[in-house]
C-alpha cells in the first residue's frame, strides 16, 4: 500500500463525523439492487458506473485532494459513503464476474461434453459397421494388439482356426507368421482332411505394433493348382507318346512287311523262317502297343496312363531273352 | 494540457500530457477532447503514465471514457498508472472496476 492510500484511508477512517443514517440506508438500498443485477455483468456495471458518477458528481474536490490540507467533514462524509459503495460494488463485480467465467466454463463443457457423446455416439456406429462387416466376410480377420493379445477375431476366422478361444488363435501367428508378410499353415480338419491357411499379416496403420491378419482357407486352391499342374503333365505325356506312336508306326509297317515277306519266299533255311516269325510276332506286339497307346492318348485319362507305364515295365524278349 | 490519440490497428490509444493532474479545473477539457479524438472508437488504451493526480472531476473522466467505451460495445484499459493516480483509484476501489494494466504494451496485448 502506497503512503498516498494510508493517507487516504486514514481520512476516511479517522473523520470526524459518522455515515447518517439516511446515506447508510442509501448505499443499503444500492446494495441490493446491485445484488439484483448482479446475475447480469454488464447491467450491473452499468449501474455502479451510474453511481460512481453520481457521487463522483458531488464529491468535494478536497475529498481526494492530498495536495490541499485536511478536507472537510462534508467532504470526508461523501468520500466514506463512496467507499463503502465501491467497496460492496468491487465485490459484487467480481463475484459477478467469477459467476461468468463459471458460466462460460460450464457452457465449454456442456459443449465438449455434446461432442464427446457425439464422437462416442459415431465410434460405437462405426463399431458396429465394423463388425457387420468383419461378420459378412468370408475370410478371417484378426486384429492383434501391440503385445500380440488378439483383439477381435470374426467368426470365419473362428471357424477356420477351429477354435474359439483368443489365445489359440494367438499362438496360431506366434513365431509363424512374420510381421508384414505371409505364411501357409496346415491344420487338421474335420474328418482328419488336413486343410491349408494363408496367414497375412500387417501392421495396422496409426496403431504401432498391432497388426490386422487374414485367414483365407487356400485347401482348394492349392489343390486346383496341383491339379492343373498335373493336366499340364498329362498333357505333356499324352503328347509325347503321340508323337512316339506315330514315328515308331511307319518303320514298325516297313519291318512287318519285310518279315511276312520271308515268311512266303519259303527259303529252306528254318532259322531264317523262324528269325522272320520272331521279327512278325514282336511287330505286332509293338504295334498292339502303339494302338493301346492311341487309344490312351484319345481317352486322356490319367489312370490309363498310369495302367500304360505299369504295362511299359520291362517285358521277357521272345525266346525267354530279355 | 494536451490529449493525444494514436490508432494502432483496431486499438485508439490515449494519452494526455502537459499537465500533471486531470482536476476540477482541467477535467471538463480533457473529457470533451478525448471523446472527440476518440471518436467511434471503442478499442481504447488510456496511457495515464503522463498524470501524477486526479481529484473526483479527474476520476470522473476516467469513468466517461470507460463507460463510452462500453456503451460502443468495447472496452477501455487503463496503464502507466503513477502512484498517485493508483492511489485515487485503489481508494474508491476502481482497481476492481476497471482494466488495469502495467503499461501499453500489455493492456493493448489483452
């Protein structure tokens, strides 16, 4: 406090004269019509500034004068009665103002508060979507906490996993699948039929170390692409042993020909005649054989193939000779 | 006696010099003077670093100003209070009513 205001207050303290009655019931009557309208800041403000012009109006110059010597007991009256104005009118402006900068903060909590709900509101709407959707697919999805907790799981990834419980399809990824990359798992499955899984694995963006994996059951497309690799080879065979067919065909003709030829020269030499039956016999064997291979080549089935090469083993030469 | 009013962007700021006191004998010249520089401004920074005292009439000015400002639906600050004028002001309890601020810089910042 500066020696100015000591000044000042020891005036107002020390006059001589007390506050009458009639000032006192005035600045009580002003009292509470400020408290009146003290709900509202600016009306209240505008209402003690009234009053501060109106006794600033007919307050003595000598009042606040500390320059000029000892005021007058009138004036000392109107400067108390002033202060004890000012004093209830600060108050009451600052509660007033405290109640406003409550009301404020009240109305910003309201209002976060509006949003939070909303916010809530449209992230269990889009939990919702998301599970309609993590159900509506076929493949399995699984989101994976950073500590490899398994989150959510949807009932195809259930289903395909066999299990139910969170902590199998846990270690179902653990150590098998690498982070942002893939892996086929073999799992037995209904009936013993063992089934294969391609696991996917990414780390799921804005969440580091949780990871979203894909289940898709791959049993049937591995098994298709085994089975157009193995047409593919059939193919192949069929093809070879058309071609072979056919070029064994034509000096397999000339050499029947030439050994029924000997047969009907009638020579005398019987080992010629017997050598040119061999050579007849074994002919037509080959080309039973080369018919039977036509056939397989026209039917194109795999198990006739099979039947062929079964029979294509080594066969005992005629005579016993191999 | 002289009032100055310089127009920093949105804010007018006033300052009077050439006298030590607004008082009974100065105040009416001083208010007019103001409102009339000030003009339609509401934004106001009274600078009061150049007055040393105040009597009711120089007070009374002070409350003109603030409540033009207010009745244009802006604001008044006051800064660069000496000890005398802060110690008018402190004794009626307009330090509670008003804006006060340690000097222009800050009151025009706030």
């Amino acid at each position: 406090m500066s020696g100015n205001k000591r000044n000042y207050t020891a005036r107002v303290e020390a006059g001589e004269t007390l506050p009458d009655l009639a000032e006192l019931c005035r600045i009580h009557e002003i009292g509470l019509d400020l408290i009146d309208r003290s709900h509202d800041l600016d009306e209240l403000l505008d209402r003690v500034l009234e009053e501060y012009q109106t006794r600033l109006a007919t307050l003595p110059s000598d009042a606040l004068d500390a320059r000029s010597g000892a005021p007058q007991p009138e004036s000392v009256r109107k400067l108390r009665g002033l202060v004890m104005f000012a004093t209830q009118a600060a108050a009451l402006k600052e509660k007033a103002m405290a109640a406003l900068e409550l009301k404020r903060r009240a109305a910003m909590l309201e209002d976060s508060n509006g949003r939070l709900v909303k916010a809530l509101d449209e992230a269990e709407r889009s939990h919702a979507r998301l599970d309609g959707v993590l159900s509506a697919l076929s493949s399995g999805v699984m989101i994976f906490d950073a500590r490899g907790a398994c989150l959510k799981a949807n009932a195809a990834a259930r289903t395909l996993a066999g299990t139910e419980d969170d902590a199998a399809l846990a270690r179902l990824i653990d150590g098998g699948v690498p982070k942002d990359g893939e892996a086929e798992i073999d799992l037995p499955g209904p009936g013993g039929v063992r089934r294969t899984l391609l696991v996917s694995r990414r780390a799921m963006v804005g969440d580091p170390g949780s990871a979203v994996v894909l289940l898709t059951d791959v049993t049937e497309r591995n098994r298709a692409v085994e089975e157009r690799v193995r047409l593919e080879k059939l193919a192949e065979v069929l093809k070879t042993l058309s071609v072979l067919s056919h070029k064994i065909n034509n000096p397999l003709t000339a050499l029947l020909g030439r050994a029924q030829i000997l047969q009907a020269q009638k020579t005398g030499d019987p080992s010629v005649a017997k050598a040119a039956a061999v050579i007849e016999e074994a002919s037509l064997r080959i080309a039973d054989l080369i018919r039977e291979l036509a056939q397989v080549v026209k039917d194109g089935r795999q198990d006739a193939v099979d039947d062929l090469l079964d029979m294509s083993s080594p066969t005992p030469a005629p005579g016993g000779r191999r | 006696m002289r009032v100055h009013v310089v127009r920093e962007g949105e804010t007018a700021r006033l300052f009077v010099s050439g006298c030590d006191a607004i008082d009974n004998a100065n105040a009416p010249e001083v208010k007019a003077e103001a409102l009339r520089l000030l003009g339609e401004a509401s934004d106001v920074v009274v600078d009061l670093s150049g007055v040393d005292f105040l009597d009711s009439a120089g007070v009374g000015v002070l409350v003109g100003l603030f409540k033009n400002a207010r009745l244009r639906g802006g604001r008044a600050r006051f800064c660069g209070l000496t000890p005398g004028v802060r110690s008018v002001l402190e004794l009626i309890q307009l330090d509670r009513i008003f804006e006060i601020y340690d000097d222009v810089a800050t009151a025009a910042r706030s």
